[in-house]
C-alpha cells in the first residue's frame, strides 16, 4: 500500500511540471500564431488608388502606416490595430482621409508618440477607440478637420504622472476643427489646443487628466456643452479673444491645491455663460482678463465661488453663488459690473419689492490678502476672530469689487438642477419598482401561509 501512495506521489511530481511546461510552450506557439496572422496596414494601403474606400475584414493588423492618397478606411468591432513602434500607428498625409470604427492600440511611449498624426486638410476621424501609451490624437498643420465619437484611453494601467503621458486630442496652428463625443479619460490634457482658430469643442466628457480643456491662443472659437470630471482643472482657457465657453458642466475638480472648475487667464472680449461649476476647490477663477461677460452661470458647492485677480472691465450678470465656502475673492479688481448676481449667503434688504436687494454686495478682499502674505492664517478661516477682523476692514472699500443690486431669491437653479432632477427621477422610479417587488413578495407569501 505504501509503495503504491509513493508511486502516485512520484507520477504526480513528474507530471505536474511536464504540464506546466506544455501549457507554457502552447501559450508562446499561440502568441506567435497571432503575430503571424497579423496584417500589414500598410500592404493594404500599398495596393489602393487614390479615392478608394475599403472595410477591412475582422482581424488585427500591424503598424506603423503611412497614409499619403485619399482613401476611406472602415473597420468593425473587430478591427484592432496593434503598434509597437514609437512613430505613429497612422500618419495622415492627404487631404480628405476618412478613417472610422477602428481600435489602435499603441503602446510605444513617449512624448511626440501619437496613435494617430493628422498634418493633412478635411481629415475625418470618428468611431476609434485608442488605447495609447503618448499621445492620442495629434494634429499639425491642418485645418477643417472633424474628430467625433472617439474614445481615447491611457493605455499603462498604472497611474503615471500627467507630466509622463501625451494629451488626447492635441491640436496646433490648425484652425476650423470640429471636436465632438468624445470619451478621453486619463491622458495629461483631454483636448489641448493652441494657435488655432475657429475651432468647435462639443459635447466632449474628460475625466481624470490635468486640465479637461486646454486653450491656448484660439480666437474665434466655441466651448460649448462639455462634460468635465475630477480633473485637476475642468478648462483651462489662456491668452484668447472672442471665445465663447457656454453650457459646460466641471464638477469636482478639487483634488489638487490648483483645482478648478473653469481657470481664465488673459481673456479678452469673451462669453462665458450657462455653465455649472459644482463641486470645485474654486468654481472660476479669473486672472488678468478685462471685457468679458460672465452670466448665467451656477457655481455650486465650491470652496470659493469666484476668484478674481487682476481683472477689470468684466460684466457679472444673473449668476448664481450657491452652498460655496467662500463666495468671492476679489484682489486689484476694479471697474467689473455686477448687476442681478444671486448671493445665498448675502442677508439684503427689499423695501420695494422688486427683486433684488437696495443693499449692494461687496466683494471683501481682506481674507485673500491676509493669506496670499501669510498662508498660515488660513487655520483660522472663519473663524470667530478671523470673521470680526473681515467685518471691521473697511479699507479701500470705494474700490471693492460691488454688485448694487444682488437678487434676493435664486432665479436660474434649474441651470444646475438638470441634471441632478434627471438622476433623481430616474433613483425614484427604481425605488417605486423595487417597493412594488417587496410589497408584491409581502403579500404572495401571506397568501400561501393562509
């Protein structure tokens, strides 16, 4: 009997190993098959005239590829470009290239290494989902393009530094772009844009990066209807004239000292409406930014409303400041318009009735001041003490930022509440389905017990 557990011990011991070994050797066999069976984009491309349009059969195709004639290229769910190089899974070199429902995966990491390079005019690129180890999309040179319903991922699955990864749409000196439903999460940048005219930024939800928006010189151009989460900063819009950032929502950007839900810096003659900035370190701050119109605007739940430095010349017009920690900042901002603002914390005074306060709002810039010099004393923040300090400053008060006549109810909520409304309708109807459930179960088994 024992001689017989031995022999089976010894069986086992031999052939546990050998098993392993097999299945080691059939994984490699496997990864090599595939590798093997991997097309060449660019044979194919190499064998299509100018003007051809082509759906590529299910199946993983290798880069780099260099597209310089004008073709339509489709793919499938089950299209997937692999690339390992570090020069671009695809390089665009013709007017007019079409590409569409393709998966590149571009694992190549490195600064100037993006999945795809566009230095070619009308280029349209919709329907990819890019996973990349550099950059996402980057475009040179090149103008009218469209960039829609694309998802960019960073591919490593750790967390890299931001200042370690490429920006997701990247764009430079190429004006009239159309970028819209995109889905890019976990880049540096989500869309980073400089010295770019006229372009369109639509309906684009960025989540984890530095900044959701980056705008850099982009006159003429339109922020409209973004969606931007936990990034360090929602948009970030620097050096411009004639922009328009209107319906965006940036919430909880507060995760970093420098977190905001929209930042403006030099920022001219520009429109900044109807946007929700909920749950941010600063809702909007704005720094050395002069003729711009700010209204209709909810900032939410912020740790401070609105921070101004700086600048001069702005309208605020029937914003909201709601549930902030701090309203508003205001340090060497003088001659802004504030007209109709509504201020949750303000106690105003109606005799009229009319709507808004006969009491003007004042911007106290005693805080901000006391803490830019000593940030120590931002342990004492509203404090007691500190809070009487604030109410007997009344230095310089001529020159305080001022809103005359500040609303006394809140008139523009359901800017913010949208979306929170739709959530909750949809929580409460699967709250009444489930009580239905519960109640129906409550009643069957009282029925059989009977």
């Amino acid at each position: 009997m024992k001689k017989a557990r031995r022999t089976i011990i010894y069986s086992l011991l031999l052939i546990v190993p050998l098993t392993l070994c097999n299945v080691l050797y059939l994984e490699k066999v496997l990864a090599s098959s595939s590798t093997d069976q991997a097309i060449s984009l660019q044979t194919i491309i190499d064998q299509l005239d100018t003007g051809d349009s082509v759906e590529l059969p299910p199946g993983t195709y290798t880069g780099p590829a260099i597209i310089d004639k004008k073709l339509s290229i489709r793919g499938n769910s089950k299209v997937t470009l692999l690339n390992q190089s570090r020069k671009p899974a695809i390089s665009i070199l013709s007017d007019g290239v079409h590409l569409q429902d393709i998966q590149i995966k571009h694992t190549a990491s490195g600064d100037d290494s993006p999945a795809i390079q566009v230095k070619a005019d009308q280029v349209i690129l919709e329907n990819l989902t890019i996973q990349t180890s550099g950059y996402g999309i980057m475009v040179r040179d090149a103008d009218r393009g469209i960039l829609q319903n694309n998802t960019i991922k960073w591919f490593k699955p750790e967390a890299d530094m931001p200042k370690q990864k490429g920006n997701g749409i990247d764009l430079y000196n190429s004006h009239d772009t159309q970028i819209k439903n995109n889905k890019i999460t976990g880049l540096r940048d989500a869309i980073y844009l400089e010295k770019s005219r006229n372009a369109w930024v639509q309906k684009n939800k960025l989540s984890h990066t530095r900044y959701g928006i980056h705008c850099m010189y982009i006159d003429g151009s339109s922020v409209i209807d973004n969606e931007g989460e936990y990034n360090i900063t929602g948009a970030m819009v620097m050096g411009v004239k004639n922009v328009v950032v209107s319906g965006n929502s940036f919430r909880k950007q507060s995760q970093n000292v420098h977190s905001q839900g929209i930042l403006l810096y030099d920022v001219q003659s520009s429109s900044i409406t109807q946007n929700v900035v909920e749950g941010n370190r600063v809702g909007i701050y704005m720094e050395q930014s002069s003729k711009n119109l700010l209204s209709n605007n909810a900032v939410l739940r912020n740790f401070i409303g609105i921070q101004l430095l700086n600048s001069n010349h702005n309208q605020f017009r029937s914003n909201e400041f709601i549930a902030n920690v701090i309203e508003a900042e205001a340090t060497d901002s003088e001659k802004n318009e504030m007209t109709g603002n509504y201020w949750d914390s303000f106690q105003g005074l109606d005799l009229n009735d009319d709507g808004t306060s006969d009491i003007p709002y004042a911007i106290n810039p005693f805080y901000q001041r006391l803490v830019s010099q000593t940030p120590a004393y931002q342990l004492f923040f509203q404090s007691p003490g500190m809070t009487f300090l604030s109410d007997m400053f009344t230095n310089g008060r001529d020159h305080w930022s001022k809103d005359p006549s500040p609303l006394m109810k809140s008139d523009i909520y359901h800017i913010s509440s949208v979306e929170s409304k739709k959530g909750s309708d949809d929580v409460l109807i699967i709250g009444l389905f489930l009580l239905c459930c519960a109640i129906s179960i409550i009643i069957y088994l009282g029925v059989l017990r009977r």
